[in-house]
C-alpha cells in the first residue's frame, strides 16, 4: 500500500498544525499561569472571610444562592402571574 503525494501532505500538515496548536497552548499557560493562581487565591480569601463575617452561610454558599435564584424567580412568576395581559391603558 502506497500513500499518494497529496495524502503525505495532509498527514504532515495536520502533524505540523497539532504541534503549533499543543507549542502555543503551552506557552499560553506558562504566561497567564500566575496570574491565575493569583485570582484563585485572592477568590479562597475573599471566600473565607466572607464566610468568617456570614457565618449564618456556614459551608452551604452555593447551596443559599441557589437558593435566592430560586425565590427570585418565584417572586418573577408571581408577579407575571397577577398581570392581566388584556388590561388597556
């Protein structure tokens, strides 16, 4: 089995294009790494003091905006609701 000239080109394209994809996403990472890290630890701090000052919150924030989301959409259907749709000004 032979490979014809415009399948060798496709392969070493599609080789050389993986390989400027996977050189680029590393030195993307390795330029915006710290910064991450940084935003990460600053967000753990901002979190733990948030829950040191709210400790009625304890552990469950995720599970207390989930929470609000919620009744703020039942306040919306509520107030949808009771709006008559054929009142006239």
């Amino acid at each position: 089995m032979t490979l014809r000239k415009s399948n060798v080109r496709v392969v070493a394209l599609s080789c050389f294009y993986l390989l400027y994809v996977v050189i680029g996403a590393s030195i993307f990472s390795a330029i915006e790494e710290p910064k991450e890290r940084q935003q990460v630890k600053k967000l753990k701090s901002m979190r733990s003091h948030f829950l040191v000052k709210h400790q009625c919150v304890g552990g469950e924030l995720h599970f207390c905006i989930i929470c609000f989301r919620l009744s703020h959409c039942l306040q919306l259907a509520h107030s949808l609701r009771s709006w008559d749709i054929n009142q006239t000004s």
